[in-house]
C-alpha cells in the first residue's frame, strides 16, 4: 500500500510534504530497541506523523497491551487508506497538522519519522507561529532556517507523560549546522537526552530520501547534567559499531556534535556510577535456607528431579578466589548445592513424585510453611525465579580482613545466589557488550579496582568491623572506567 500510494505521487510532491516512509525492518529495530528501555509492556504510544503506519505496526509486534494509541496524519492521501487499512485496530488515527492540536492526553512513549520538509517549504506566517509556540513552551529560540522536523521535536513534550521516552529518526544535519542549535540546546536543556544513533554515511537508510539519519532518543524529565548519554555510529540502535559516552554537561549545544561520535577527546566516564551500567538487585530470599536449599545427598534421598532444581551459590567464605568457573553451568565450588523450588499442586506432587511430597512433608513439620515469606507465596514452596548474573558482591565485608572488604566475584556458572549477595545485572543497552568475555572480565577486573574507601564510603558500618553494603549503596559507588571499557577504549596497562 505504501509503494502504491508514494508511486501516485511525483518525488517533488512528496518532497515538499516530507513523505519519506521508514523501511519495516528499521522501524522494528527501534520499537525493539525502545521495549528494551522501557522495559514492561502495556505503554501507551503516540505517533505525530503516521504516514500509513508503520511504526504503530513494529508496536504491535514488539509491545503487547496499550490501550491508548494515537496517530496524526495532515494528508488524506496516506491518511484515508491508512484509516480503512487499521479499521478495528486499537490505534486512533486523527486527520490533521500535528503542529496546531492541543494536547489532550500523555503518553507513555513518542516514536516517529518525522516530515523533514525544508524551511523554505515552509510559509512566513506558519514559520512565525512556530517559532511563536516554542519559544513560549520551551524558551528557545528558533532560527528561521530550521525544517520542519525541528518544530515536531521541539514541541512535542507536552504529549508525554512527565518521564516519556521520545524517540525520532531525524537528519544528522541538526547537529551540524547553525539552525539545529535550537535542538541541541533542547536536548540538553530542556528534556534527558539518552542517546544518538547515527548511521554509517554509506548506508542511507530511506532508499529514495538521499539523507543521512541518526535516531534521538532522549525522557521528557528535566536535565541532569551529569547523565551519561550515548554516541553510537554504524551498525544498527541495538548493536552499533562504535560507542562514546558523554555526560550532559559536556554537550555545547554550540559545538558540531557529528565530531563527537568519531573524535577520541571528551569520554570522560569519571562521574559514572555502578548504577549506570547496572541493575543491582539482593539474591534471592527462600524463606528458610535449610530447606530450600540442599545438597546432593538430599536430592538423592529424597529422589528430587532436576526440574525442582537449581544451582545455587554457597556462602562467600566457601568462595575461594575472585572467579567461579563453571562444569556444564555447574558452579565449580567445593560445596555444590541447589536450590529446591517447585511450583505444582500438592496433589500432583503426592502423585507424581511419593518421595519429593515426603520432603515437602518434613517441610510442614519443622513449620517452614509458615515463615514470613512462605507464607505469603503460592505454593509455599516455590521460590523466585532468577536470572544468574556474572557478577556478584557478597553483601557484608569485614574490615580487618586480609583481603579486600567488598569484591566483586566473576560467576560464570548459571547458579544463582541467595540474598547474602548482590547480583549485578547489566542494563539492557550494555548487555550486548557484557555478553562477550572478553569485554565482561575487563568489566570485572575493572571493578576489583575501585578501592575499598570508595566502595565503603558508600556502604554502612557495623560493630566488629563488619561492613553491609545495600544495593542502592553499591549503585551510586563510581564505576571507574567501565564506559570506557564498554566503548573499547581500555586502559588496557590495568589489566
Ligand atoms: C517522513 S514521513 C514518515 C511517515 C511514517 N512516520 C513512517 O515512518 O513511515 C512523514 C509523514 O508526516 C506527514 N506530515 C507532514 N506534515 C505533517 C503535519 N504537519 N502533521 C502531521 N503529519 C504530517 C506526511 O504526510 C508523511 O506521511
């Protein structure tokens, strides 16, 4: 439908109006890329340009759930098929100029392609009301060269909710040319930049729009100067070739910011913090450890199957070094033990597994059923499914130990861990880099060497020189140079 619609009009028609579709692939790389953002399902969306859909068509794929879905669409060429084409569908279509609606609702997340129309397509009354508009919502001031695409991010915002994610594929000029100052200072100003995406110069992404394109990602909550933002080129959003971070305040929204993504000067990923590049979460807590987590010769006894099982680290002190290998995914310790977890009815147990029911049975006896937190789950006796993480941190450290007070142990095991350690999971834009060994041991190696007076500056103190260190704790404890690992500019004499 699209290629029979654009073929119905000239290239200089479709020009003027900015008609410029996105490829589906592209468009689902990007709603991919946002879901791993956003992380949960059930957002509500607007698209501001719709054209026939496609973005709201990559939703659908990625997101499920969402009831509020909105598209804007000012030419009925695209509009009156595009209206027929998703009739029944729970995306809204509104026929007319985005830039002239008021605003009646807030969404969750923006994503669009917006009309790159040329300033001189553009008339002199519509250019004055819209840099009317924005310099009363945003302060900014606009220059009468900007396209058409600048008003759509600039005025934008009051559609999202107050921590919404925007995301735009717009022409890399802005960042360049002395009219997308309006947006630099915006994005760094007035919302939270998250990250530029650039494309390789040599790989356009729309076939018949001969424009470079990066993608802009920034929240709709006030400016932190001390963010850190991403600088991607080549490759695609969700695995670029090449990674620089910045922190806000080292964006001039006066500088040509196309430098930044090749230039070696500006990372500087000192005021990072662990909990940039990480979620920090407790392991997990059973209830009552002696029951749920047992060794082989309870298995054996008692006949239990691997489905009710799962590795399970032992306590730090049987951890002997900093790195935990693993046999088959089998922790490489000398106290091998699994956690007991099972999620089926009592009635099936008694009937499929005589022995597994005897050991829930001795369960009930000692009153495990009964603990707080068995107690509040359904069986009783099943526990929180976890991911294992490759970093761990046992949560108490003792200060006159030989040994360093805090370390952070490379688990390449999948057992996972009880609460008496912190698991470091990577965020889900950094995951990709972790994933390979080689950047995840620097990573590790890299968090072994912030000192321990950083690390326990951040933790709390108890008698006896015992230490805890709280998740929120160990995410604001700077992270060293992990954004330069992560971008592949190691100090490789560290390691
Ligand atoms: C670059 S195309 C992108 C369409 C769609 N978002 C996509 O990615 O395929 C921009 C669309 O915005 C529409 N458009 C142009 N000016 C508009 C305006 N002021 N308000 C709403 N839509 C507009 C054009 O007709 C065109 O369909």
């Amino acid at each position: 439908m699209q290629a029979t619609l654009d073929a119905q009009k000239t290239q200089k028609a479709r020009n003027i109006m900015g008609q410029f579709s996105t490829p589906y692939p592209l468009a689902l790389d990007i709603m991919q890329y946002m879901k791993n953002v956003i992380g949960k399902d059930g957002v509500s969306f607007i698209e501001p340009s719709i054209g026939t859909g496609v973005f709201y068509s990559a939703y659908t794929e990625v997101f499920s759930g969402g009831k509020e879905i909105l598209g804007f669409e000012i030419d009925p060429h695209y509009f009156n098929p595009s209206k027929e084409f998703w009739k029944g569908t729970r995306l809204q279509l509104r026929q007319g100029d985005f830039l002239t609606q008021t605003p009646d609702y807030e969404y969750d997340m923006l994503v669009t392609n917006p009309p790159y129309v040329r300033h001189h397509h553009i008339d002199v009354e519509t250019k004055k009301r819209l840099q009317a508009d924005v310099q009363k919502k945003t302060g900014i001031r606009v220059s009468g060269l900007a396209g058409l695409y600048c008003y759509f991010m600039l005025l934008s915002s009051a559609w999202l909710k107050k921590d919404g994610l925007s995301c735009w594929i717009v022409p890399c000029e802005f960042m360049d040319v002395n009219y997308g100052e309006a947006v630099k200072k915006y994005l760094t100003d007035n919302v939270q930049l998250l990250h530029i995406h650039r494309f390789n110069d040599n790989e356009p992404q729309f076939k018949d729009a001969l424009v470079s394109s990066c993608i802009v990602v920034f929240r709709n909550e006030p400016s932190n100067k001390d963010e850190i933002i991403k600088f991607s080129l080549g490759g695609s959003i969700n695995s670029p070739e090449n990674v620089k971070f910045f922190t806000t305040r080292q964006l001039k929204p006066d500088t040509k910011w196309t430098n930044l993504f090749t230039g070696s000067a500006l990372t500087e990923s000192a005021k990072a913090t662990i909990g940039d590049f990480f979620y920090v979460k407790r392991g997990i807590a059973t209830g009552d450890n002696s029951f749920f987590i047992i060794d082989q010769n309870t298995i054996d006894r008692y006949e239990i199957p691997q489905l009710f099982l799962r590795p399970i680290l032992p306590g730090p002190r049987y951890i002997k070094g900093d790195c935990i290998g693993s046999e088959n995914g089998l922790p490489d310790v000398d106290r091998r033990l699994f956690l007991f977890s099972c999620n089926l009815p009592e009635n099936i147990i008694k009937e499929q597994f005589p022995k597994v029911w005897l050991y829930i049975l001795s369960g009930y006896e000692r009153g495990v059923q009964n603990s707080y937190i068995c107690s509040h789950r359904k069986p009783w006796y099943s526990c929180e499914e976890r991911e294992p993480a490759a970093i761990i941190v046992p949560y108490m450290g003792r200060a006159e130990s030989s040994r360093k007070m805090f370390r952070f142990i490379l688990n390449t095991s999948n057992a996972i861990t009880t609460n008496v350690y912190l698991m470091l999971y990577p965020k889900p834009e950094y995951a990709h880099y972790m994933k390979q060994e080689a950047t995840l041991k620097k990573v590790w190696h890299n968090l072994n060497t912030i000192s321990s007076n950083e690390l326990v500056c951040k933790g709390r103190f108890y008698g006896g020189g015992l230490r805890k260190m709280e998740p929120n704790e160990l995410k604001q404890t700077p992270a060293g140079n992990i954004g330069d690992i992560l971008t592949g500019k190691a100090q490789l004499s560290l390691f």
